[in-house]
C-alpha cells in the first residue's frame, strides 16, 4: 500500500505555501483542501501549492484541487502551484487547469508573484 | 510489430491496486529504456485505466486484468498496456468530453480520466461491451515527432 500524503504548512506574511509529500489521490486531495479552507478560514488569500514531493496524482486527486480552485475564485483569492513534474504539468494543462491557476518551476517565482 | 516481450498481471479490483499496476508497467518501460518523463506518462495513464476500471466496472470476477507488452519489429519500438475487466461496460457514445470551465461550476468535478489517458498516451483504444472493457495503450519508446530527428 501507498503511505497517505503528508502536508506541511509554511504560514507567512500574505501567502501560505502547503508542500505535499506523497500521492495525491481521493485521500489525499480530500487532506490538502481541508488544509487549504482552514487557511482560508484564517484569513490567507494567496495559497501556494509545491508539489516538489509529489510523483503520483490521480484524477480524483485534481478533481478535489478544482474544487480548491472554485473557491479561490469565489473569494477572490489567489492559488498557485510550483514544482510540479513534468508529467503532472502536462496533466493540467491536459485538464485546462493551468487558465484558472497560476504555474511556476520553482517557489521563488511563485511567492514573488502571489505577493506581488 | 510483434511481441518482444509480455507480463500477464490479475489484481483485485480495489483502491490502489493502480499503483501495483503502474509499478509493473514503468519497470517494463525502464527496462526497454523508455525516457523518464515518458516512463511517468505511462504510470499516470495506467492509474486512469485502472482507477476507472475499479469505480466503474462492477466486474463480477472482482478482479482487473493487465498485459504489459513490449512490441517491435526485431527491436523495443514502443510500449503497450491493456487494462482489462470483465465488468458491464459502457455506451461510448454517452461519454461527455470533460471542459475545465464546466466543471468549476458543477457539482460532478470528476470524468477526467479518459481525456488524460489519450492525452499521455501516443494511441488509445477502447473496446467496450456486455461482457467488460479494454483500455489499450501504447506509448511509442520515442516520441513520434523526435522519432526521425
């Protein structure tokens, strides 16, 4: 068996980065948007995504990040993944993911632009 | 092309079982010395195959069949994957292409796994009736348009 997905959080200064480490299946989307409402909840607006620890996702997986996706619209915030493999940036962009959400290589750029 | 050579893999039709699956078919693809990024096209492929032959089939025998082929003609040429079930299959023609700005408006967000099948994958091949469905996929060892170049 696969082991679950494991977050980390790193809360800053008008953005919060959620680095995954694992596959992102139902379970693990299912981890990441409760992640992602708490945050919301405490008041982030900018949410970024580094999925540098993550070979692995499934289309239940992204179907759960849309979701995160529709809310960041609907409160007007902000959500950006970086570090994802090839394989996975090719997935979104498959999907139509990267119109609705911001896609960086790497972290700096990415922070630099959900604080920007 | 003929058959260089094959695995035969029978798992239970439970969840991730698609990663037992797509282990087996990334270490056929690495020894045939496919390229990393297109070894990782194959493991997400067969995780969609999979994972809808699990949501979906409702397969009597309870369990997913997998071939794992290595085709060419005297040499490794490309990659082929069959996901089998022996479930109820599906009408084809019902099948709805899924669209991102849909989907962020409906309450449904999933359907995708066919769309990034042949999205990852050089051919797809669907063979569906009463008694189960196929997913076959291929991944040429090269990508086509480099093939030559």
């Amino acid at each position: 068996m696969t082991e679950s997905l494991k977050l980390t959080v790193d809360k800053r200064d008008g953005v919060a980065v959620v680095y995954t480490d694992g596959y992102i299946n139902n379970q693990g989307g299912e981890e990441i948007a409760k992640v992602a409402y708490d945050l919301l909840d405490e008041g982030y607006r900018a949410l970024l995504l580094n999925l540098a620890g993550t070979k692995i996702v499934n289309s239940i997986g992204i179907s759960i990040l849309i979701e995160i996706i529709e809310k960041m619209i609907e409160v007007e915030g902000k959500l950006a993944f970086c570090n994802l493999t090839p394989t996975i940036d090719k997935t979104f962009h498959i999907m139509g993911l990267a119109q609705y959400t911001s896609i960086f290589e790497d972290e700096t750029e990415a922070v630099t632009h959900l604080t920007g | 092309m003929a058959v260089l050579k094959e695995v035969e893999l029978t798992l239970n039709l439970a969840p991730e079982m698609e990663v037992e699956a797509c282990e087996k078919a990334c270490a056929v693809a690495e020894f045939m010395a496919m390229s990393p990024d297109r070894v990782d096209e194959v493991r997400m492929a067969v995780i969609e195959a999979c994972i809808n032959a699990i949501e979906h089939s409702s397969a009597e025998d309870g369990h997913l069949h997998i071939h794992i082929a290595v085709v060419g003609d005297g040499k490794p040429e490309a990659l082929q994957v069959t996901v089998r079930d022996q479930g109820v299959g599906f009408d084809p023609e019902k099948l709805v292409q899924p669209k991102i700005e849909e989907k962020l408006k409906a309450q449904r967000k999933r359907g995708w796994g066919l769309k990034i099948i042949e999205g990852l994958m050089d051919q797809v091949r669907i063979e569906t009736g009463a008694d189960g469905t196929a997913v076959i996929m291929c991944k040429k060892l090269v990508e086509p348009r480099s093939a030559s170049g």
